[in-house]
C-alpha cells in the first residue's frame, strides 16, 4: 500500500509560524523514514480566527521540505487553481519540480466557496459555479500547454496569452526570432521557463469525489484525490476512472490503480485514549462543516452510502461515532486503525492512503505520539515499500 500524508499544521491555534514549520518538517522526516511517498500540503487563507491556519502557499511549502528530505515526494492538495495566475503556477511548480529533481506532484481543485474565493480574482466567485468550474479548466489548460509547447499561445474565455498589443523595441533581441515575434516586432508566442524537470511535466492529480472529474482524469491519464466516503459511493467513482483510464491507455487497469483516499486518522494508546482525545474535535468540526453547507449536503445524510438509509441509531449518535463505524475516520488503538486500513485494502481495493491528523485543540505531543504509533505497529503489517524508496534504490 502506498502511504502519503499531510501534515498536522495545528488548526485552531495561532502559534508561531517557525514553530508550524519544525512541527511540519518534524511530521515529514519521520514519513520519509517509514518509507512514505508523498507529503502533500493544503491551501487556505485568512485564517483571522485560527480554525483552518493551513500553508497559504502549497508550493513554498513544498520546496522548503523538498529541500530537507533526501526521498519524499511533496505534493499539493491541492492548489486552488482559480485563485492563482495560471502562468506563476506553471513557472513555480515547474522550479519545485526541478528543486526537487522530480519529487513533485501536482494536486489542483476548484476550490469550494469560502471567504478568501473572490480576494485574488473576480471571476473566481464560487457563488457562480459554472463559471468558475470553466476558470478552472482552462487554467489547467493553460498550465500543461506552457510546460509542453515550445512556442505557447492560448486564446481562451478569461486569458489571452500573449496579451495582444506589445511590439519588441529593444535591440538586444534582434533578429527577431519567427517563432516569438512578426516581422514587425509583435510578440505573437511565449516560451514558459523552467521546463518541468519530468518528462513532460509532473504527475497530475485532481482533487475531487464526483464521478464526471474521476472520468476526466482518466481519460486524460491523470490521478485523483479524493476524501473518504462509503464503499459503495467510492466505485461509483472508482468504475468510471478505470474504463476511462483503460480506454485512453489501452491497457488493463486494475481497480484502485491511480486513485488515493484522504482520511483523517488517529491512533491511540487505547481505544479508550483515542475516542476520548478525537470525539470532541470532530464533534466540533462536523458541526461547522454542516452549517457552512445551507443546502444541507455535509449533513449526516450526506455520509450515507449509495442506497443506505439514514436510521434511528444513526440519528442518535454523535458525528465521531456515525464517521468512525463507517470506516470514513479511522480512530482507535493500532490493532483498530490496522484491520480498518486492511479491511479497505480487501474489500474495494485501496491501495493508496493519504493520512492526517487536523484536529483542532489535539496537543501537539498527541499529534506525534500517534504518528509514532503509526508507523511503528500498523504501516509495518502491510509490507510497504514506497516509490521514494523504489527511485532510491533504482539510483543505488
């Protein structure tokens, strides 16, 4: 099984950021250590009020990890792609992939509508979601072309590139070069550097748990992301991404190939230490989640699984116990956490974890302890041996 993570950067707390970053850099050098992939970094702004003091800068993360650990991969998960120039994405993520030398995986979403969505662009205004799923796409688009095409030009709904209307005047350019500029000196294709330092670019995943975006990933080959929900909901995802992936690589594809789950974990010194440190926090979250949802769709309903109904047991119990009996957290002791994570692996075919541990008002030391706990009693029963140490060993 392949293993990821994101690290715990203290949510609902307004400490120090240098003391973030040693926690964050201290959770990654004890992943790469128990033979992990990839450490993935999340983007969230504004935090006035502590509750999601997440990196704003996935990237910046990135490199900065990159640059401490010899093996691990880092990703984003994702960049908020409607938030950001799709040109200083394409450029930033192309040097953190050459930082890295290739460790580096590009995770993208829409984004979902919160306070900081129309603060860097106008036309990323979720309350508008057709539009912004279009700015989103195209700037995608806009991304993969810049790194792949020599001479890069781009003509779409919200970007033109080059702007028209700038004529080369300074010398040092001359001759002109056709592929860049009409004989008058118009500025007519662009060349986006750095290139990617893989070829053609680094491994692209989407972030999402609707069927349409698992389709579109696999028919264009990517990856995708997605959080935790019911066995059933996940093939209904799962299904479509393998025929389409199949079908745009020809070859047989096995279910779970290309696509991880993210879910939030805790592995306690007894089941009775674990419930009793986690409840609280994912009470208190949940709750927040539902109410920022009108609609109603991060309802406990919206957990359910294709074709389940919502019972009376269900209704009685706290969020904790209605997330934890469906597999969707995985809280307890490391006998508990093991059996979950193998009974997923057996039963639809997991075979790729993205873990974390963003809960709010959890010590730091707890935090640690059950990372600890992790990677010494459940990551050794599944043998796992991660691609960061397969490229190392291939580089022996």
């Amino acid at each position: 099984m392949r293993f990821d993570l994101i690290a715990n950067f203290s949510p609902g707390e307004t400490i120090p950021w240098p003391r973030v970053l040693e926690m964050i850099l201290e959770q990654c050098t004890l992943a790469e250590q128990a033979g992990f992939t990839t450490a993935w970094f999340t983007e969230h702004h504004f935090a006035h009020n502590g509750y999601m003091n997440a990196p704003p800068n996935p990237i910046q993360l990135g490199t900065h990890v990159a640059a401490h650990c010899q093996k691990l991969r880092v990703g984003t998960a994702p960049i908020v792609l409607p938030d950001w120039h799709p040109l200083r994405v394409a450029e930033d993520a192309a040097m953190l992939d050459n930082m890295s030398q290739g460790r580096f995986d590009f995770g993208v979403a829409k984004g979902i509508n919160e306070r900081a969505t129309i603060q860097f662009n106008k036309d990323a205004d979720r309350r508008d979601n057709a539009k912004v799923m279009r700015l989103y796409q195209e700037s995608l688009q806009i991304i993969l072309k810049a790194w792949t095409q020599e001479a890069f030009t781009h003509k779409g709904e919200f970007y033109e590139f080059p702007v028209p209307g700038w004529q080369e005047k300074n010398r040092f350019f001359e001759p002109l070069d056709p592929r860049y500029h009409d004989a008058d000196g118009e500025y007519k294709a662009m060349y986006v550097h750095p290139r990617p330092y893989q070829d053609p670019h680094p491994p692209v995943w989407l972030m999402s748990n609707a069927p349409p975006t698992f389709q579109l990933a696999g028919e264009q080959g990517w990856g995708v992301i997605s959080m935790s929900s019911g066995v059933k909901q996940t093939l209904a995802c799962w299904e479509p991404y393998r025929e389409a992936l199949e079908k745009s690589s020809g070859r047989k594809v096995k279910l779970g190939e290309g696509v991880g789950v993210c879910t939030a974990f805790y592995v306690g010194e007894s089941m009775h230490e674990a419930e009793q440190t986690i409840r609280p926090c994912i009470n208190a979250y949940y709750e927040f989640l539902g109410g920022s949802r009108p609609a109603g769709e991060w309802t406990k309903r919206g957990y359910l699984d294709i074709g389940e109904e919502m019972t009376a047991e269900d209704e009685a119990m706290d969020w904790f116990d209605f997330l934890n009996k469906r597999g969707i957290i995985v809280v307890g002791d490391a006998e508990f956490v093991a059996e979950r994570f193998a009974e997923k692996q057996q039963t639809f075919g997991l075979d790729h974890l993205m873990l974390m541990q963003q809960y709010t008002g959890v010590p730091y030391s707890k935090i640690l302890a059950s990372w600890n706990r992790l990677f010494e009693h459940v990551i050794p029963k599944f043998g796992t041996q991660s691609i960061a140490q397969k490229r190392s060993n291939t580089n022996a």
